[in-house]
C-alpha cells in the first residue's frame, strides 16, 4: 500500500486521480466493501475511507447498513442524462435512426467519437424479433473492433489512423477480432470503397454490424451510425439491402446539419 503524504503535501491532482479512481472502480465492479477497494485500489483503507465519506457526503455513493459495502448513486446516472441531454445530435438524428430502425427491424445505434473509442450516445431497439445486445447508451467499444470505429477512422488520414491503432490496446475479444494492423488498413480501404463498414462478429460473437460515418457541418465525421442483428439474420444479400437503407439515412442526416 501507498504511504499516506502529509496534508500540507498532498497533490491535488493525486487526490482528484483517486477519487475518480474509487469511482470507476466501484462502476465496474458493483458493490464492494472498504478492504476490497483498499486492495484494488492499492491505497491505504484510511485513505479510502475519507474517500468514500467525501463521496457519500456528495451524494455520489452509498453505503449498504447490512453489508457496510459501498455502491454508486444514481446521480451518476443523472450527470450522463445531462450531457446527452446538451447532445445537440441526438435530436437531430433521432427521428431518423427511428425511421431506420422501422425500416430495417433491426436495432440503431447513434456514437460519437472519443479519443480511442466510440460512445454510444442513443440507440433505438428492434421492434421484432428483437434480441438482446451488450451495448448501452453510455457504454464505450474501441474503434478497431466495431463497425462504427471502421467508419469513423476511414475519414481519417491513415497517419492518423495508425497513430490510434497504436495507442489502443488491441486484443482478442472473439476469434474473429482483426489484431494486425496491416489486415486492418484493409478493411478501412474496403470501407472507403464502399461508403460502409462491417462488423463481422469482431466484438460480440453471434453480431454483425453495418455501420457509416456522419459528416457534421465543418466537414469533420464525429458521429456514426449503425445497424445491428444476429448473424442470421446478417448474411451478405442482407448486408446489401441495408446498405441502401443506411446510406440514405446518412444523406438525410447530413443534409440536415447543413442547415444548423
């Protein structure tokens, strides 16, 4: 465990870090009691313990009287709806992604770019034959493993692609995860020739995705689109069908951002 400084040396930016660390901490593992935190967090239970009754006192965790583990609010929950509610994009493609949604029966999903992954930031479920999938609306997925990160990087300069390859931690998430850059900048080639860009069960066995990029009034692609089935209902002859679908909502949406 970390020695605990003197509170005239205490590092500001160390204490920040270590707060926001209990919280994702506690995001990603659920409830958990102080000696637990403690060890994952590598820092000594006092110090946690302050942490946590800071946090408390905000509001932000909560202490179960029977376990004495703690738990995250929901205020975190109200924060995230905040920021999308700011999201000037979500009202402007959320008719549309409905309509596709419609359309295709399948489910839609809206992200917008962050650093080294993709947000998703609305998502509109299959009315039919709908089945359940990992993604959530504040959920991130790394932009080499998804169909929207192919359509998003694809805009990009491959200097610039390459340099986010690099700083993203690749791995193996199913056998078909592409894991070598030079069968990569394959697929981005094949997506600029075709306008979209597939998932083929890179991040979520059992899913293939149909995903394009969205072209914002400066110019700049920010924001993607996508389509999401079961690979049964996925096959190649789908893939075009979709095509077409996806593509004319792309035009649709990027028409009218023209006009903001």
């Amino acid at each position: 465990m970390e020695n605990e400084p003197t509170e005239s040396k205490k590092n500001p930016i160390q204490v920040s870090e270590r707060i926001f660390s209990t919280i994702e901490c506690l995001a990603q593992n659920g409830a958990m009691g102080l000696q637990e935190l403690s060890s994952k967090l590598n820092l000594n239970k006092s110090t946690v313990h302050r942490i946590l009754n800071s946090l408390i006192i905000m509001d932000y965790v909560r202490q179960d009287t029977e376990s004495s583990k703690y738990n995250l609010s929901f205020k975190i929950c109200s924060l995230s709806n905040q920021i999308l509610a700011h999201n000037n994009m979500i009202d402007i493609a959320r008719p549309y992604i409905k309509e596709l949604s419609a359309a295709s029966g399948e489910t839609v999903h809206l992200v917008q770019i962050d650093g080294n992954h993709a947000i998703y930031i609305d998502k509109v479920e299959a009315s039919k034959n709908s089945v359940r999938m990992i993604s959530m609306v504040g959920k991130s997925i790394p932009l080499y493993c998804s169909g929207v990160g192919k359509a998003l990087l694809a805009d990009m300069p491959n200097e610039k692609i390459e340099s986010i390859w690099k700083h993203s931690s690749i791995r193996q998430l199913t056998k078909y995860t592409v894991t070598k850059y030079v069968d990569f900048i394959k697929l981005i080639e094949e997506t600029r020739k075709t306008g979209y860009a597939m998932d083929n069960e890179e991040n979520e066995l059992g899913v293939r995705c149909i995903a394009v990029s969205i072209k914002g009034y400066n110019g700049k692609s920010t924001h993607a689109i996508s389509i999401s089935a079961p690979k049964d209902r996925m096959n190649d002859n789908r893939i075009l069908e979709l095509k077409e679908l996806i593509l004319n909502t792309k035009k649709q949406i990027e028409n009218e951002l023209q006009i903001f």
